[in-house]
C-alpha cells in the first residue's frame, strides 16, 4: 500500500486496520462460549457498521482519484511504439517470391 496524500483517507485506513483487529478480538473471544450475550452481539454490530463506513469513505476516494488501468506505466511500456497513431494504416510486410 501506498502513502495517502491525503490524511482524511490515511486516518481512515487506520481505523478500518484497528477496527478489523478489534472485530476479531470480540469474535475470537465469544467462540468458545455458548450464549453471546446482548452486549456483545451490540458491540460486534457496531464494529461492523463502522468497518462499512471506513471501507466506504476509501472506495469512494479510489473511485474518484484512480486513474484508468489503461494508461499507467507498466501497461504503456508494453505497447508497440512503432505505429503509434492508431488512425494511420499499418504497413503490411511483403512476401518475398521463392
């Protein structure tokens, strides 16, 4: 992952990582008991409904500021320079008579 510009977005990716852990925390620790208390069942809820938003807040973000798969470096280093304007007719190779 890369460093956010942005700290709205890095505080957001933050939280979504300690939220996550806390997550697994309350379920690792309601596994082995048989009644889940009302509580417990509240604060698991409650972790998950601010997971959503974290994750929602960051989709939104790489939705409006990632730039198309299509023109980033690593695809443009793998196109034939050789005719670059897409309007001009490519040359056919001859065939030679035997």
């Amino acid at each position: 992952m890369t460093a956010d510009s942005n700290s709205h977005i890095a505080w957001q990716r933050a939280q979504l990582k300690k939220l996550r852990a806390a997550l697994k925390a309350v379920e690792a620790d309601q596994l082995g008991k048989a009644n889940c208390g009302r509580a417990t069942q509240m604060t698991i809820d409650e972790l998950q409904r601010k997971i959503g938003e974290s994750g929602r807040c960051i989709a939104e973000y790489e939705r409006r500021t990632r730039r198309p798969l299509a023109t980033d470096r690593g695809s443009l280093t793998s196109v034939s320079w050789d005719h670059w304007n897409a309007n001009l007719p490519m040359a056919r190779p001859q065939r030679q008579r035997a």
